[in-house]
C-alpha cells in the first residue's frame, strides 16, 4: 500500500539504507517538515514501511517552472528488485503531475541508482560528483508536463 507519511517516519530507512546506520537525528533532511514538502511510504502488509522518498519544492538551477526534488529514496534490502520503488516514485510522478501541476522533478542520483531513473524517463545533466561521505551522484531530471 502506498501513502503520504510524515518526515520522521522516513528516518529508520534513512538510516538503514542511505545513511548506513547513523542515528535516527542525523537523518533528517533541511526542509523536511516544510509545508510544501511531502513524504511517500510503501507499506508491506504487516505495516511496516520498506519504501520511502521525499519531494521538496525546489527548483533546479536553469530550468524554468516549478521543480521539485525527489530526495532520501530508499528501499529495504528484502524488498528490492520486486518493483515497489517503480511503484512508489510512479506514485510521486502522478501526484506532481496531475496534483501539485509541477514541471518537472529531480535528483542527486548515486551511481548504483542511475539505471533505475532512466528506466523511468530521468535524463542526465551532469558529469558525476563525489558528495563526501555518501559517494559519486549525478543530477538527473525528469520533465512533468
């Protein structure tokens, strides 16, 4: 099932998966609990949270419109590879779409994501960057409308 959640409910993924068990503190994001932020979950059927991302309005430098930024998305490791951040991130594209009538979306996509954005439409923008202490990204973008 998939949903709206709150910031602090994206934190025990965060910190499992993209911040390799740093505290729950440290995994917050600034602009988390901005009112034009949102939080996406996949939920199991036990209700635990295996997927989450979030968007925060904030436009891309040189692109006209209004952009948002898909950050902190991440999956369980027992729950990779069986389509639920497809599902998840579709979900997202939809509501910015047809919802929040944004333009377009984008990232600071790690490397080991780069095949999974551009299955989705992201294009690359960027030569690759180190963000220290997390690895090599690139910016990815997705137009909207």
């Amino acid at each position: 099932m998939i949903r709206f959640i709150n910031a602090q409910e994206t934190l025990p993924l965060r910190s499992a998966v993209l911040r390799v068990g740093a505290p729950l503190s440290d995994c917050h994001f600034q602009g988390d609990n901005l009112e034009t932020t949102f939080h996406m979950g996949y939920l199991s059927g036990d209700g635990d949270t295996v997927c989450i991302l979030t968007c925060q309005l904030e436009a891309l430098e040189g692109h006209p419109g209004t952009g948002y930024r898909l950050r902190g998305m991440a999956t369980h490791p027992d729950w990779r590879g069986k389509g639920i951040g497809t599902e998840l991130l579709n979900a997202a594209i939809n509501h910015l779409a047809t919802g929040l009538m944004a333009d377009y979306l984008w990232c600071n996509a790690r490397r080991v994501a780069y095949d999974f954005y551009r299955q989705l439409g992201f294009t690359t923008l960027s030569a690759e960057f180190e963000i220290p202490g997390i690895g090599p990204h690139s910016v990815m973008h997705l137009a909207l409308n």
